[in-house]
C-alpha cells in the first residue's frame, strides 16, 4: 500500500454517491463502536421536588400586625405587668393557599396592609387581582399540617384564632444600632482604665502567631448591631380589645413602633408539633 493511497480524499458532497468501499467502512465502524447502555427513564416527577422546602412547620395560622408601643398594664390581683400594645390595619386577607399536588407542601400565604395600587409591581399585582383581593404590601407564609378550611380572600382575626391566656410566638426585625464595638455588641469587659492601660475598650487577643495564622471564622468582633430579624417564644396574650383593634402581649418584642410583626401560635413540640 504507498503513502498516497492513505491521504484523505476529497469530501463527498451531497450530490455523490457512496461507494461500496465506503459502504463497508461505515457499517465496520457501525458494528465496532462501543455500545451504549440506556439508564431506564425514571419516572416524571414535579420540579418542586429537586428544591425541598425548608421552612419550619407551624403550629397554627397567624396574623400580621404594627407595633405601636409598651405600656404598663395593671391586673386584678394588682399586679403591674409590662405588655406591648400590637394594632392592627387593613389586611390579614389569605392570598393563597398552596397544597401538596400544586406546590409541594402545604401552607397559606396571608396579606397585610392595604396600599395604592401603584406602590405593587405588575406581578405582585396580578398574584393580588387572580383572587380578586386589594392591593397588600406585606406577604407571609404559614407552613401547616393541613389547609382545610382556607380558601383565598378569607379575612382572618386575632380574636377568632386566639384568646386571652394564650401563648404566641412573636418575629419582627429588631432595632439597627449601626457599627458597634465588642463591648457594646457582645457584652465584652473593658481593659483598665488606669496605670498606663492603653486598651480600654479594645478586644484584646483574637488568635495565636503562627499557628494557626488566621483569625478563626465567627470571632466575636466589631460589626453591624441590630437589624436582623428576631422571634421572641411563648409570650402570653393578656388582653384582646376589638373596638380599638389591638393587642395587648405580656413582654418586649423585637423592633421600634411601627415595625410589622408577625404573630403565630407558640410551636410547643409533643403537643401542637410533631416530635419528627
């Protein structure tokens, strides 16, 4: 065989025809290329379940509402219990209500605080107006159990989901306090204020020398203060008023007035949650 008769030749066009040399080749290639084995399609399954939700259960639905302040709130026996007055606007309408077949879980979106309708996106809107409710700046999710019983544009109350005595869990958002030092933010002790100290209200030591040269991650320094969302557990409801539309909570809770909070049954595991 010479060198020539192994050069490429030309390429076939479309109009050419395949020899019978050609033919043998393709069907040697054909027969000798190594086979491949097909997995078994798997069955469909919903795109929902690549991406597991990761919200916690709740114990019960909850209600959004506007911190308006403290005050001093004096029992029958005469004893002086510190409470937070929480009101409430427009709103805590159910927005949608998400199940298993839709959406992967179960759970009812609530809106609160009636707004413009300019101040919504179009597709904040559009969700809003697919049930026929009102514009609502804040929405929030409450994972349950079963969604038995809700259905969209259903109007939800405190007074018919608590009663006086009852415990809650109460979130918000606490107040910024901006950039703030470690003794301020983490409760550190200040250095000697006296005989020559020059580190009063410094850290001190943050790591070794050389080993492990860096400072660990999550070290207790300077930084941001305030500003991150909080949940306050098993705070007891001690008065309901609906002619003024208002609350009162034995406690603190997480924010300054006029910051929204969101209120739900306390979650207390054996009883209203699961153990799993």
């Amino acid at each position: 065989m010479s060198i020539s008769s192994l050069r490429p030749g030309p390429p076939l066009s479309a109009t050419s025809s395949i020899t019978n040399n050609s033919s043998f080749c393709l069907h040697h290639l054909f027969l000798n290329r190594p086979l491949s084995i097909n997995k078994p399609l798997k069955p469909p399954t919903l795109r929902f379940s690549y991406f597991p939700v990761k919200s916690s259960m709740e114990a019960g639905v909850g209600v959004m509402g506007t911190k308006l302040g403290m005050m001093s709130f004096f029992e029958p026996s005469g004893t002086i219990v510190p409470v937070t007055v929480i009101g409430f606007r427009e709103g805590n309408i159910v927005t949608q209500v998400k199940t298993d077949s839709t959406d992967g879980y179960s759970a009812v979106q609530v809106g609160y605080r009636r707004i413009r309708d300019r101040k919504l996106t179009k597709p904040e809107m559009g969700h809003l107006q697919k049930s026929g409710i009102i514009p609502l700046r804040h929405l929030q999710e409450f994972r349950l159990q079963s969604v038995d019983g809700f259905e969209p544009n259903q109007k939800l109350l405190f007074s018919e989901l608590f009663s006086e005595g009852d415990l809650v869990d109460v979130s918000g958002t606490t107040i910024g306090k901006g950039f703030q030092g470690g003794i301020k933010r983490h409760h550190f002790k200040r250095g000697p204020m006296t005989h020559g100290s020059k580190s009063h209200r410094q850290l001190g030591s943050i790591g070794a020398g050389t080993t492990p040269g860096r400072v660990y991650p999550g070290k207790k320094m300077p930084g941001r203060m305030g500003g991150t969302k909080t949940k306050i557990r098993k705070l007891r409801v001690i008065k309901i008023d609906n002619e003024l539309r208002i609350v009162l909570i034995k406690g603190a809770v997480p924010g300054k007035p006029g910051n929204l909070l969101r209120i739900a049954p306390a979650k207390i595991v054996g009883k209203n949650i699961p153990k799993n």
